[in-house]
C-alpha cells in the first residue's frame, strides 16, 4: 500500500469515528480530536469545514455537534439519559455503549427481560397525566381535584411511579403536597407559571422520600393531629 492509500484509509477512519460520535449526541473539541489522532487542529477544522460539509453542524464554546434539525434523531445520550430517569440503569454492571447496543438490535433474539410490575390503573392516552406532564415541563400552575378537594393554583413538580402507582408531587400554599394520580380529576392548566423551588427538586429524586410516598397523606394527618 503506498503512503497515499495509507493516508486516505487513515482519514477515511478518522471521518468514520468523528461522525459515529457526532450520532451518539457527543460535542467534539478540536483540541480533543488533534491529540487522540495527533493531527494538527487545522487538519481537523478541514475536516468539519469540508469533508463533513454534508452534515448539518454547530459550532459552540469550542466544541462541533449536529445542528438542531437532528433532534428527532436518538442518540446513545438520549438512551443513556431514558435510563437514568427510568432507573433501568442499577439493573445492569455497566450501562454503557456495548450494553445499548445490545439492547437496541432489533435483528436479535432480546438476551434480557425486565419485568415491571403495570399500574393498577393505567393512565389513558388523554386526559390528566398529559396535562400534568405539559405543566410541568412548562412550569405552569394548575387548577386541580385530587381527592374531592379543589386546589387552585397548584404547582406540579414530578410524576413519579412507585410500587404499583403513580404519584404527583407538587407544592400548594407553600407547603409539599402528593397525590395518587387516579384521585386527581378535573386537571386544568392555568396561564400562571411558578418558580421551582430546589430543595423540593431535590426531594423528589431522594429514594427515602419516594419510598414513603404511599404513606404521606397518613404521615401529613397524624403531624396535623399532633400539632393540634
């Protein structure tokens, strides 16, 4: 092979790492890329500039990504993210690009099941659980029955499924609220929106916290109770 093949097979594999990277959602340094492949970095803005001129790209703090019409595209990322969120991930030794792939070959009999235990109630396709998940992601008040009671201006922070249910938790009147989500009826979004409070964040991704949601309203009765 002579040392122009070699050059090619050598650019040819250093484009194919770039762009599989570039697909898996990462941001790539210039800097980065020259020590890994010890290449000058002017070899490298050649490469982003011209080679991957087919690719819609940004340039942001230093760094190349795949511009924002490939949000619809799934990177290994997003997955990795989905996992963290759904705690999919303790159930594994690593969850890494290996075990994603895995995961995701169709042309494949799956080696794994994960069996979750299904609500008792399975929300429907419309109704609350959306417009409580629109609320908040847009950190927008609502107007709410959960339970018989009337809440207004009631400030949705996580849906989180636990044991068998899902659970709202939110903030009313300044103080912590949970409900079961079949209690909730009447769901309305209001034009108001709210500011998220952190340590109510932070609550909400405490394992402690979660594991007594089921308990919170007998919890909340009896210190009523006590105080009085």
């Amino acid at each position: 092979m002579s040392a122009e093949e070699k050059q090619h097979d050598r650019m040819a594999s250093r484009l194919a790492i770039i762009i599989s990277r570039l697909l898996m959602g990462d941001r790539l340094s210039v800097t980065g890329l020259s020590q890994e492949f010890r290449i000058s970095e002017r070899t490298l803005r050649r490469d982003f500039r011209e080679r991957l001129s087919c690719l819609e790209l940004t340039y942001r703090q230093g760094c190349w990504s795949l511009a924002h019409q490939y949000e619809g595209l799934r990177t290994n990322r997003d997955i990795l993210h989905f996992a963290r969120v759904t705690r999919t991930e303790q159930l594994f030794p690593a969850m890494d690009n290996r075990l994603i792939s895995v995961l995701t070959d169709s042309s494949v009999e799956p080696p794994f099941v994960v069996w979750q235990s299904p609500p008792e109630r399975k929300p429907g396709p419309f109704g609350s659980f959306w417009r409580i998940t629109q609320a908040i992601l847009e950190r927008t008040l609502l107007d709410l029955t959960a339970e018989g009671q009337q809440y207004r201006w009631f400030a949705p922070y996580r849906l989180i499924y636990f044991q068998n249910g899902w659970y709202l938790v939110g903030e009313y009147a300044r103080q912590l609220q949970v409900f079961l989500l079949e209690s909730i009826t009447d769901v309305c979004l209001t034009p108001r929106q709210f500011l998220r409070r952190k340590h109510i964040d932070a609550l909400t991704a405490d394992p402690h916290f979660i594991h007594s949601l089921p308990h919170f309203q007998y919890i909340r009765t009896v210190l009523a109770e006590t105080e009085n």
